[in-house]
C-alpha cells in the first residue's frame, strides 16, 4: 500500500491518531512552497501558519531554506527572467515584452535609469492625475482669482 495523503495533498504520518503528536515530514513541495513564501517577503510565523506547522518545526525542517532568506527574492528575479528570455528565444514576443519590462523594472530600482528617461524621444512624462480632495487643496493654497476659493477669501 502506498503513501497516504490529507486533502491538501500533505503525507499523513504514520503514527497519526495515535499517542503523541505526529511528526512533520517534509515534503519537496512544501521546500518549494517556503522558498517561495520567503521570496514574497513572508515572516516564519506566516510561513508556519500556511504549512499547518509551529514556528519551531518550521525551523527544525526548513533550516537550510531559512538560511537563504536574503538571496531568496534575487533567486526568483533570476528565474523569472530566464523564463521570460527563454520563451522569448523560442519565439514568444509576449514574453519578450515582459522581460523587457523586468529589465526596466530592475533598472529603475537600482537607479540607472530615470523614468522620464525610460521614455521614449518626443514623449513627456503624464501629468499625476489627482483627485478631488487634492485639486480642492491645490486650490485652497493657491487661490488664484477666478476660483470659487477667490470669492470665499475676500
């Protein structure tokens, strides 16, 4: 007879129903699902939480994954991009226009790029659109005549 697994798809131990709290066993999912979690920025308590584990198991099982916490958002860039370069080298555009736009995203954030620069010749950057209670403020602070502020002010 084979492995037995809950509904959401973990090995159910051995011992459990019996005496004692059954032990956690880790499973090649559940390595990939915390690596993920810590390149989403998420604490051990929440990733313990989403295993259905206390902390302290969590850092007795997932200790090697743990340790890579910092290097854990730069690995999933990394390989997102060499998804979105090899779909594009096998003739997908829509995947070349995303890791163009990665490209940019990753420029941006380590200021080498301006965003006024990351457009093109001949375009201006678009206005920031505000809404009414800051055009209502703008308003306020510059009371220029013909307003409906004017009016209140004298």
């Amino acid at each position: 007879m084979g492995q037995i697994f809950d509904l959401f798809g973990d090995p159910v131990p051995e011992n459990r129903g019996k005496r004692g709290r059954p032990e956690h066993i880790p499973t090649l999912e559940n390595r990939n699902k915390v690596n993920m979690l810590l390149a989403l920025g998420w604490g051990n308590e929440r990733i313990a939480n989403a295993l259905n584990i206390t902390a302290p198991t969590l850092r007795k099982h997932y200790s090697s994954e743990l340790r890579f916490r910092d290097c854990a958002r730069d690995r999933l860039e990394a390989k997102t991009a060499m998804t979105f370069w090899g779909q594009f080298m096998g003739g997908n555009t829509g995947a070349g226009r995303e890791f163009v736009r990665l490209v940019e995203r990753n420029d941006m954030a380590f200021g080498r790029r301006s965003p006024a620069a990351a457009l093109g010749p001949g375009q201006a950057a678009k206005p920031e659109k505000l809404g009414k209670k800051e055009l209502l403020n703008q308003e306020a602070q510059t009371a220029h005549e013909g307003t409906a502020w004017s009016a209140l002010l004298q």
